[in-house]
C-alpha cells in the first residue's frame, strides 16, 4: 500500500488524503450520532428502571388500594361495550359529537373499554356539565384523556376530544 502511495504525484496523494479523511469524517460523525443516541437510550432505560423500582417498593399500598376499590366495585353497574357506548351517546346528547371505533382490552376478571368522542364548536358551558355527568359516574366511566382547543373560526368555541374508559367485571370462567 505504501508503494502504490509513494509511486502516485503529489496532487494524486492530496485528492487520496483528502478522500481519506473525508471518509475518516464521515464514520466518525456517524459514531458521533450513534454513540449519543445509545447514550439518550441508556439514559431512558434507566429512568424507566427507577420507575419501576418506585413502583414496586409500594406494591403494598397498591395491592391495599385495588383491594378497598374491588370491595367498592358493584359488578351490576359495570357496562359492557354496548352498554358504554349507549351511555356516552346519551350523556353527549345535543353536543354533536362524533362516536370513534371502540377498543378493548381484557384480563382474565375486567374489561377495559375506550372510546374516543370528539365534539366541535362547542361552549365550555356546554361542555361542562358533559364532564360532570362523566365524573358522577366514575368509577365505571371515566375520563383517560381530554384535550380542547379553541375553534379559530368561531371565536369563543372549542373543540373536544375524549379519550373515555369504562369498567365491566368479567364472570369468571367455569372451570
């Protein structure tokens, strides 16, 4: 390699160092790149770890919560799916909202069913008693998420989207 190196003219040698370490750049600003991003990622690991380890150290006062609510818990009242939807639909009566695609998510004893209203051009005083109605019927209704935004078009208007959960109590299985 030498050989070939020391036989080439000076402008030749030039243009291949410069190649060189252009190249030499390049994989070092990449390495750069991933080393920083590996870096980021080992950060959030150990957060998530942190975490975790908050969580566990409170398992009993977690487990001593969960037990006092399910003692709460009238598995009559709970709604299923259907019954959910019918409920948010009447309570959002008059607010034109707009029902998305339920989703559901099921343990062995509860069901855990979402679904996303939006509701546009509408007053906060409209909305208002919409999320207390929601709130009375807490725990088997409930708000997961909620974000509003005004409606530049219609000064004095927001919209609403509700990401809302309900709780229906599952009959266990016959063994």
């Amino acid at each position: 390699m030498k050989t070939f190196f020391t036989t080439k003219s000076l402008r030749e040698r030039m243009l291949i160092s410069a190649f060189l370490l252009v190249g030499l750049a390049w994989w070092a600003s990449s390495l750069l790149g991933r080393t920083r991003q590996f870096g980021q990622d080992w950060s959030a690991v150990g957060l998530d770890l942190k975490t975790q380890h908050e969580w566990l150290a409170r398992k009993q006062e977690v487990e001593t919560r969960l037990a006092t609510v399910g003692r709460q818990l009238d598995p009559s009242r709970t709604l299923n799916a259907g019954q959910a939807y019918a409920e948010i639909n009447r309570l959002a009566q008059g607010l034109g909202a707009e029902m998305g695609a339920q989703r559901t998510e099921r343990t062995d004893n509860f069901a855990m069913h979402s679904l996303q209203v939006t509701i546009r051009r509408a007053s906060m005083a409209a909305l208002i008693p919409f999320y207390k109605e929601l709130s009375a019927r807490a725990p088997y209704l409930g708000v997961e998420q909620c974000s509003l935004s005004a409606d530049r078009a219609a000064p004095g208007q927001l919209s609403a989207v509700f990401r809302i959960y309900s709780v229906e109590v599952l009959a266990p299985a016959a063994p």
